[in-house]
C-alpha cells in the first residue's frame, strides 16, 4: 500500500490547519456562508437535509486495517456510529457538525487520510478495480496509475476549476469492476503488440441527466506518456468545456458537441506539444511508486483446499457465500473474499463503526491487513488464504457480515436517496430494502447474477443506468415516483438501459420489478443471465407483462 | 397556505425554524416545528423570509432559510411537502435518528 512521504504529510496537515481557521472565521461571522461554502465543499463537507455531510476520500478503494479502525473511531465519536460506503469508493459521514469536522480531518491525517477534491469542479477520488493486485489475469495492477494521478491531480493549480467535476477510473483487468466506461476517462491496463503494457484510453462516459458511455480515443497509450495524455485531454476539456451551463458542461457533452474524430484530434495536438516534457513519467520514479503495490508475502500454497471443499460440501450457507462472495485469486491457495454490505432489509453501503472494527481485525488475521471498498458498496478481503475462508466464514456470520449475495439482486447499488440528501427527489433506500424483504435467497439463487440500481434523483449517484434494472425516483406533482429502465450494464460491455414506459408510485415498484424477473424466468434459456435474455429477446415482452401492451 | 421558515444551524446542522424571540424585535431559532411562527398570508411569509435572512447574514447562527407550506393536523403543524416532512422529522429508514429521535430535547 502507498505510504505518505513528508510531502503528502505537509500537504494534508497544511489543509487542516487552513481548514480550522476558516471554520473558526466562519463560526465567529468573519465570513459569510457565500464565502465559505466552496472552502467547506473543498474539504468534501456539504450541508444536507438534516445535517452536514463529509465525504471522506479512499483513495483507489484500498486501505488497511489501521484506517478502517480510524473511520470507526471516527463515526463512534464525532457522528452517530455509522458510516455510509459509496459508489466512488469514498466513505461519507452523515451528521458530523461544522465546529469538531476540522478535529476529524486531523484524525484522518493520522492514518494518512483526507477529504480533499471529494467534491467541487476538480479531479475526484481515482477509483480502480476492487480486485487490483489479486486478481487473475491482471495485467498489472493498476493502483501504482491510480496512485501517480492522485499525486499529479491533488492540488494542480490548473485543474481546481474545471467547468465541472471530473471522474477517472482505472483498471488492470479485461473484466471491468469499475465501470471504466461510464467515466469521464476510463484506463484500461492492455498489452501491446511487442507484449509492453499500456492503457486503452476511453473518454466522454458518465451518468447524470445525460448518460453517455465513453468513446476510446486512443487503442494504446504507452506506460511513460500517461500524465502527459491525462494532461491532455484535461487541457482540452478545460478549453472547450462549457461554463455556461452546468448540465452541459461534463466532458461527455463536450466531446459530443465536439465530435469524438475532432475531440481526439485536438487531444493528440495538444500531447504533441508536451509529451516529451517533465511529464514524461520516468522508470525510476514509477518503480518508486510500484514499489509500495508489491504483493504482500504469499506462502507457498497447493492450487485446492479439500478442507474448504469439503466444509461446502457439508454446509449449504458455507457453499452459497463460497459461490458468491469468494473470487478466484492470482496466488496458489489463496482468494479474494467478498464482505456483503447488503442484508436484508437494510441500507445498502452503510456499516457500524463495530462492524468497521469487525472487518479490520479480519483483515489483520486474514489479509495482510488490506482491505477494498468496492463501487458496488462492498467491502473486500482481498488475500485469504483457501484453507482458512472456513473460519472467515463463521466470524462474518457472528458479525452478522456473511450475506452471501454478492451480484445477486439483492447485491443492489443505491445512493442515499431522499433519506439524507438535498438533492433528492425521492428516497431510493427503502425501495431497495423493500426488494431486499420481496426476494428470498433461494428465488435469488434461482434468479441468479442481476444488478439492480437505484438513484434518487437523475444525477445518477445509485447508477440507475447502468443496472440491468435501473430504478430512477422523480417528483411528479409532489409525489414520489419511479421510473424503471432495463438492459443496462456497467461491464466491459457497458450499455445505458432504457426506460419501460411511464413510472410508477413507490407501492407499485417492487410488483414491476417481481414481474421483469418472472419475464425473464420463463423466457431465460439454458444459462443464460438475464442480461443475455434481455439482449436476446428485447423489451417488448418486459414491457408487455409489465404494462399489458406490447 | 401558511408557511414557515426552516433553516440549519451554522454549528450542528441540524433543522432549526424561525421563532419569535424573548423581545418583541428579536427572532429565535427553534429546533421543534411547534415553536416556528406561522405566516398565514404571503405578505407576513415575505416579512418573515426578510427576518431570516437579515438574521442569518447578522447573527450567522443559521444557513440557508427559506419558506415551507405547512397546515395543522389535530393541533400538530406539519409540512405539505414530503421532502420537507423528512427534513423535519430525519430519515424514514433510520427512526433512531434526526429530529423524530429528539424528542422534547429539539
């Protein structure tokens, strides 16, 4: 894991020392709210609808054990013993108040974390694949990138005032876990033609009012020229990147109104000019930060676990959580364990600052002390070894963590809805919750690997989407309403869904979805995921058992 | 249609609204909805936004006030608007927190 050099500790310490003096003025009326809300909002601190809200960065998803005890510390004394894990692999607080957040920056500081650039018209959280350094058939991990744009974005004087916000993710794998896609530049780590690693570079995705999924303007980009193009393209966008209107100014509509064929010709214009600059990443400086991603020290294991194998033999819970939450790892004898942050009935994402506790002690007995936090509000194990997952299983399960759902249709994405958030229209939680109580395990095991998103407003923070069933809450005439779309995907064959007709009352959700899941068993063939059925059939027969029309 | 001015407190965040305070031009910010002052025409609301706001730029106790439809139910001021009814009362999946879970300490 990257550890702070004295330039990352003078950094964050400084922030906080600028950010306690600037609450203090504001407290004592020396500055107005006008003035001060873009400083708080820098420092990743909103006012919601019932408190303030602080939005913690994990950089890349990856932390340890010691940070993760942190955050509980942190929800346990200064909030109200909870914490809710986002869809950008960020932690967020929901009733800190304004006087002690500077103290819980400072904590933060302790175990080198922030929340800087976790909002505001800059260049967010770098987020990565939940699996990176784990994964089988990684092409290398992609966190040592992640952790070079992180330094190079914190900060950068050029970059602070975009048109508007700015998201990358990066992944190391062919398969995508971090809808790279749907992203204002997605990476996708790739061999060359002489087998040298570089990045297919995909630009213009995003979600929000005007969903896009991003366009690739280059195949291959060489390991050395990534800053320089980054640079570019942010150059690019910071030019033509519209100012006059928020909801045009993402850089998916610029490189629409720009045209993909002149956008990518005007970003390799502007590398020409500094790609052999001091943005030429040299090797050293890479092998320096590659370096702290080594793998940790695996023992040397046999490929299988007869004991494992025979636990799930014996035990059904065991076997399910083993088919669903444990993921085949790059290390002979070892996986990547799955913690589900979706029971029934519960808030997708949220956690105890007890279960914070619980789940960093696993990682010290079970993996290097590394956790993830995945975009699909999950927490991850990622280096168990086999022989052990056993016992990893019966202390999840005195957690009350052992879900064993993961891409299940309870396994749901969902923002806070209009249970926390000022921008809401509608709650989007207890729509979850209510489909988590509708489907047993059992009709989940038969239904098999479904996403089901949910967002509360058409910003898109649930990722609606992308969900093979996506469920958007509006207003409509002071009511809550939903509108459900199928047939998306946020996978490395990313597809926006489309709506099925008009909406429905927050009663009648859960009937429609129950009624697009039995569409799809009776239509399903031999194997097929619903994502297959659906691309297969199409929408009309969805749309006619749902509406009775075709 | 009454209304009432709702607001955050600068410190805590919380849901606080307008009430008359100990003077007769003074206001006050109260955490329970039963202590906010009802404007019960568009003129007295305007005059009330007006207070708020000369109050949140002077005082600086308080962000962001603004006006809510409200009407009272057996005695109990409760707002129109369903954003507004969780906004004073906390979230709907969560009864252990926000102002439903305050109690007379509001």
């Amino acid at each position: 894991m990257y550890r702070y050099d004295e330039h990352d500790h003078a950094l964050v310490q400084d922030r906080v020392a600028q950010f306690r003096r600037q609450v203090e003025r504001r407290m004592k009326g020396e500055i107005t709210e006008d003035q001060f809300r873009p400083l708080r909002l820098m420092n990743g601190l909103y006012l919601q609808l019932h408190a303030y809200m602080l939005r913690v960065a994990i950089p890349y998803g990856t932390l340890d054990s010691r940070q993760m005890r942190k955050l509980a510390h942190i929800a346990r004394r200064y909030d109200k013993g909870y914490g809710h894990f986002t869809t950008r692999q960020n932690l967020q607080y929901n009733w800190p108040k304004l006087e002690e957040t500077p103290d819980i920056l400072a904590e933060l500081a302790e175990v080198e974390m922030h929340a800087i650039q976790t909002s505001g018209n800059c260049i967010r959280n770098v987020t990565s694949d939940q699996y990176a350094g784990a994964a089988k058939g990684e092409v290398e991990d992609p966190r040592v990138w992640c952790e070079i744009a992180r330094q190079w974005s914190t900060l950068h004087p050029e970059f602070s005032f975009l048109p508007r916000k700015f998201k990358i993710a990066i992944t190391g794998c062919e398969d995508d876990r971090a809808a790279v896609k749907v992203h204002d530049i997605g990476m996708i780590m790739k061999r060359g033609r002489a087998g040298e690693v570089g990045f297919e570079v995909i630009v213009g995705g995003g979600l929000g009012r005007t969903p896009f999924v991003g366009k690739a303007i280059r195949d291959f980009l060489p390991k050395e020229d990534f800053l320089s193009y980054l640079e570019a393209i942010l150059r690019v966008y910071n030019q033509l990147g519209r100012r006059d209107n928020k909801y045009k100014a993402r850089i998916k509509v610029t490189l629409h109104e720009t045209g993909q064929e002149e956008f990518t010709r005007l970003v390799e214009e502007e590398w020409a000019e500094i790609k052999d600059s001091t943005l030429k990443l040299p090797k050293e400086e890479v092998d320096r930060i590659a370096k702290h991603f080594e793998p940790p020290a695996f023992r040397s294991l046999a490929e299988a676990s007869p004991a494992t194998d025979a636990r799930a033999a014996a035990d059904p819970a065991f076997a399910a959580w083993m088919r669903h939450n444990v993921h085949e790892h790059k290390a002979a004898g070892y996986a990547i364990a799955n913690i589900s942050l979706k029971p029934m009935g519960e808030a997708p994402g949220d956690a105890t600052a007890e279960q914070m506790d619980v789940m960093a002690d696993l990682a010290d007995e079970f993996s290097f002390s590394e956790l993830r936090v995945t975009h699909a509000q999950n927490i991850v194990l990622p280096h168990v070894e086999q022989d052990r997952l056993p016992e990893l299983f019966d202390r999840l399960l005195e957690a009350e963590l052992a879900s064993a759902n993961l891409g299940l249709l309870s396994d749901i994405i969902c923002c806070p809805g209009l249970d926390y958030c000022a921008l809401a229209n509608a709650r989007s939680i207890p729509i979850a919750t209510q489909l988590t109580e509708r489907f047993t395990p059992e009709k989940q095991e038969e239904v098999g690997d479904l996403q089901i998103k949910i967002s509360g407003c058409i910003n898109a923070c649930g990722h609606h989407h992308v969900g093979h069933i996506g469920i958007l809450g509006v207003d409509r005439k002071g009511e809550e309403h939903y509108q459900v779309q199928i047939g998306g995907s946020a996978s490395e064959e990313a597809a926006l869904g489309k709506i099925l007709g008009r909406g429905f009352s927050a009663d009648q959700v859960v009937d429609v979805v129950d009624k697009i899941i039995e569409t799809y068993l009776e239509l399903r063939e031999d194997g097929e995921e619903f994502i297959e059925t659906y691309r297969r059939v199409g929408q009309d027969p969805f749309k006619e058992r749902v509406y009775g029309t075709a | 249609m009454a209304q009432i001015v709702i607001a955050s407190d600068l410190g805590s965040g919380r849901v606080v609204f307008l009430a008359k305070g100990e003077k007769a031009d003074e206001v006050a910010w109260r955490g329970l909805i039963e202590n906010a002052e009802v404007a019960d025409d568009e003129a007295r609301a305007n005059e009330l936004l007006a207070l708020a706001e000369a109050d949140a730029n002077a005082r600086h106790e308080v962000v962001d006030p603004y006006l809510i439809d409200v009407r009272e139910e057996g005695g109990v001021l409760r707002p129109t608007k369903y954003r507004e009814a969780i906004r004073c009362l906390g979230p709907t999946i969560r009864q252990d927190l926000g102002k439903q879970a305050e109690g007379a300490e509001a």
